[in-house]
C-alpha cells in the first residue's frame, strides 16, 4: 500500500516573478486612491454674494464673501481686487459664487439706472433683481387713458423701502437698469404727464 505524501510548501523568494508583479499591482492601486483622494479634496478660494446682486451693481467688499469650493478655478475669480470696482452685467443670487463671465470692466457695461417714480401699488415680486416692465399711461382720445409699454425684461436695482412713500396715494421709486438706447425714452416718459407703472413679470 502507498502512503501519498503531501508536497510541502515553499516560502516565495524574492526573485518569483508573481510576487514582484503583486507587489506592483499594489503599490499601483494605493498610488490611484491617493491621486483620486486629493483631485476629490482640491478646493480653491472663490466669491460668493451676500445678497442679491442685480445687473448694474458696482461690486465693492460688503457684496462679497471668500469661501471655498471645488469649482474650475478658470471660471471664477479668486483675486478680490480683481472683483472690486467691476459692474454686474446679469443679476447673482444671494450665496450664488460669482463667476468671471458675470461681471464686466465698468467701461463696458452698457446699462444705466433710472429711477422709475409709480404711484401704482408696487407687486410684492418688484424686489432687487426682479425682471419688470414699465408702462407708460397718458391721455388719449376723448380723454381715455391709454398705456404703451416703453421699457421690457428690465432689472429691478433698488426699491425705495421708504415707509412714508407706501402710503395710499404715495408715489414708490424704483430704481431700473435700462439699455443704453433706451435711456432717453425713459427720461422723456418721466418728464412727460403721463403716469409711469412697473410691471412685475410672472415667473413659470
């Protein structure tokens, strides 16, 4: 009768092919979790807005916040001189980081406000950075009151908060971003008899 005798095992040497590959499949694995473990926790220093910051807002440090976050840093600005003293051209929500494409030199920016001066109740929508259109309402004929839209899709810059200018009959003043082009009809509309109105655009 024969007895099978079990093999018995060889400690690996250092020059097996198997272990060295093993060890550099390793030393690969815990090299790519590193690389992946610090692209996940790279932030950069970025501006985000403290408030709502409509178009036309000459950017100054009480608008800005540092933070950090994980963002392309070619597509936000991380030097707050840089920020200081350029124009909002599209309104940045309150907390929104403020991205380079959003602000402009001041040279470039076309839009002027106006104050808009309405004795028609203000929609509670009317606030700093809201979309409006103004109305202007004169005389016609036979003495019917007749209403042209003279300005649309315009940025809300300020509201007067003024208590005493809510009053039945009050006039209120809203300060409005208008186009270049449009700045002299506005003004001749303000000069004019007419009643100017500011209409709140519904959202979706």
């Amino acid at each position: 009768m024969t007895t099978a005798v079990a093999g018995r095992l060889k400690r690996p040497s250092w020059s097996d092919p198997r272990l060295l590959i093993g060890i550099v499949l390793i030393a690969v694995s815990v090299a790519g979790v590193v690389v992946l473990l610090r692209q996940a926790d790279e932030s950069h220093q970025v501006y985000q807005a403290v408030g709502t910051l409509p178009a036309g807002t000459v950017l100054s440090s009480e608008h800005l916040a540092v933070t950090s976050a994980r963002v392309d840093p070619d597509l936000y600005v991380q030097d707050a001189d840089a920020l200081l003293g350029q124009v909002v051209a599209r309104t940045v929500g309150a907390g929104e980081l403020v991205p380079a494409s959003a602000v402009v030199d001041a040279d470039d920016f076309d839009g002027r406000p106006i104050a808009i001066v309405t004795s028609s109740p203000l929609s509670a929508a009317v606030e700093p950075g809201a979309i409006v259109d103004v109305w202007l309402t004169t005389e016609g004929e036979e003495g019917a009151p007749q209403s042209t839209r003279i300005g649309e899709g315009l940025v809300v810059q300020a509201v007067d908060s003024d208590d005493a200018a809510f009053g039945i009959g009050g006039a209120q003043t809203v300060q409005v971003v208008v186009p270049g082009a449009l700045v002299e009809t506005m003004l001749d509309a303000a000069a004019s008899d007419g009643e100017l109105s500011v209409v709140g655009i519904a959202g979706p």
